[in-house]
C-alpha cells in the first residue's frame, strides 16, 4: 500500500553556497559549501530514495515503475511516463548567483535531448540588502543586450529587486534571473539542469579556472521585454490554500494553518508534493500518520484522496504541489 513518502536529501556543493540547510535539518558537514538540497528528483545520476516506512531505500525511478499511475495519477503518467516531472529544492546562496537563463522545451529539446526550465522561487529568508534579478527593467533588443555585456553594464538594465521572505517569483523559461546574497529559498520546477550561464562576476572554481558561459546559447531564448511585475501578488489566508502559480508544468498553493485542515485530491489525478516551510504537522491518511517539519518534503501519492493536516506548532505553512494535467 502506498502512504507518504519522504526521501534522502541529496546536497550540492557550490562555490556560493555554505551551512544554512543545516537549519532546515540537512546533514550539513562542517566546512562544506552546500548551495543546494535536492529533495525529490529523478533526473540522471540523482534519483532521490525514499527515507522511511515499507519502501524505505526503494529509489523514485524504481517506484514510477512499480507504481506508475497509482504513484504519480493516470493522467500525468500518460503524459511522461517513466520520468518523474518536477524537481524539488532548497537553495542556499551565501553569494550571489550566476545571471542566467533556460531554455524552453522544445529548444531544450532540440539541443540537448531534455527539458526546459520553467521554474519559481519562495523565499525563506532575505538578509537585509538582499536582492533577486528578475528579468529586464526595460525592453531592451537583442542587440544592445549584447553591447551591454561587451561594455560590462548589463546591471544598467536588469531588474535587479529587494527581496524579503514570503516573496513568490515566477521565472518561466527565457527569463533572465538571478539569486542574491544572502538569501534562502524553496525552488520547484520542470526535472532539468539546463542552465545557460550568462554573466558570473568573473568567478573561478576551485582549480582556479573561469567558469564557462553559455552566451551564444542563451540569446535566441532570452525574453528581451520589461518585466512588469517581478513577484507574483500573494495574499495568504489562515487555514485554506492560496494559490501561487498555476502553469502548463505545475500548479503550487500555500497552506497555512493553525487547526486542522482537511484536503480531498479525489479531482486532481496527480501526486502531490508538501514542502514543509515552516512549523510542523502531522499528515494522516488511510497509512500510518506521517509527521512533517521545517525543511523537510513528502511525496502524496496519487491514490491517496482524503488527508488531514493537523499542527503540531502555533502555525504551520506548506508549500502545496501538484500538475493540473488541464492546463497542458
């Protein structure tokens, strides 16, 4: 019988990355510069296991397999079907990030055999100061994007935001972005790695090289418009769902409670993903209850309708996850 699953982070270092995950319970080391916690993945060699109960150490490839609609709902298995279609983080960034780009699907596709990359951000934590680049502050043409590379001011023409936590970024594919110093967030997106590195302050690795742009890939994707509104309006309400984004690839709520809350997935067909972020709570369902806190990420399979939120804390949010396959 499947129940809610939980699974083995798997961290990533970076050269802008460092020990706050540790925080959100990670299994931090010290000394090393952890950018990014991997919570449920099956993209190449990172395929997330799962942490506990009769399936423990079983990996997410494996169970799609096993399981395949009962697992990730009928309809979002006919549409990918052994691939499991989002990818989870946590994102530490002791340094500011890469100004970047990603392609769309079907120019990921005809490149690299793989997925674009639409994704969005929640922010945990902003450092006073702390800013995130989201998109051009005017419309700019392909052209003098490039002059302002070559002349070093592309910053003359970035949004570039103060960012506080609580604040919801949406970065479909072709948006330009970054993630500031000092701040903390939850990223959910399509199961890709494709990134095209546009501008890096000139940064070295650990082997004292550069590391590598990706301009010329970058410039037939890049949406060059202004974009008018950096964060997406969210305004929450105690013990129900907001919700946040809703896109061809997934549809996030966030649910905030302090008494318990019940939800019925019967109409959905998908499976759907908690990201603890912050108190915590126990999950009831026809299994066992499952527990869930601050940092930490459960898989819902998408057999299982009827659950009970229930607060462990004087306040819980969830970040809520799932495909409207509708909206395809």
């Amino acid at each position: 019988m499947l129940y809610p699953l939980k699974f083995h982070p798997i961290l990533k270092e970076k050269i802008w990355g460092g020990q706050v995950l540790k925080q959100y319970g990670k299994p931090v080391n010290e000394g090393q510069n952890i950018g990014e916690s991997w919570e449920l993945v099956d993209y190449n060699q990172d395929i997330s296991v799962a942490s506990d109960g009769a399936l423990e150490e079983n990996d997410l490839s494996d169970l799609l397999e096993v399981y395949m609609g009962d697992l990730v709902g009928d309809a979002v298995y006919e549409r990918f079907g052994n691939r499991f279609p989002l990818l989870f983080k946590f994102i530490n960034a002791e340094d500011r990030l890469s100004i970047q780009v990603h392609p769309d699907d079907d120019t990921a596709w005809e490149r690299h055999r793989d997925s674009g990359k639409t994704e969005m951000w929640y922010v945990l934590e902003a450092q006073p100061g702390a800013t995130l680049v989201l998109g051009f502050n005017q419309d700019i043409t392909k052209e003098q994007f490039l002059e302002h590379v070559n002349n070093g001011t592309l910053s003359d023409v970035l949004s570039e935001v103060p960012v506080r936590q609580g604040d919801v970024a949406f970065i479909p594919s072709g948006l330009v972005h970054a993630v500031g110093k000092g701040v903390v967030l939850a990223e959910i997106q399509e199961t890709s790695d494709l990134t095209y590195r546009i501008f890096d302050y000139n940064r070295k690795d650990a082997q004292g090289n550069l590391r590598p742009l990706h301009l010329e890939n970058a410039l037939d994707v890049i949406r060059y418009e202004k974009n008018p509104q950096p964060f997406v309006p969210v305004t929450p309400v105690m013990n129900g769902a907001t919700n946040l984004v809703q896109c061809p690839w997934f549809t996030t709520n966030i649910l905030s409670f302090n008494r318990i809350v019940e939800r019925d997935y019967a109409p959905l067909d998908s499976f759907v993903v908690y990201m603890c972020i912050e108190g915590q709570c126990v999950i009831e369902t026809d299994s066992a209850p499952v527990s869930l806190s601050k940092g930490e990420t459960v898989l819902l399979p998408a057999v299982i309708n009827d659950v009970r939120l229930c607060p462990q804390s004087p306040e819980v949010r969830l970040l809520e996850v799932y495909i409207d396959i509708n909206r395809e």
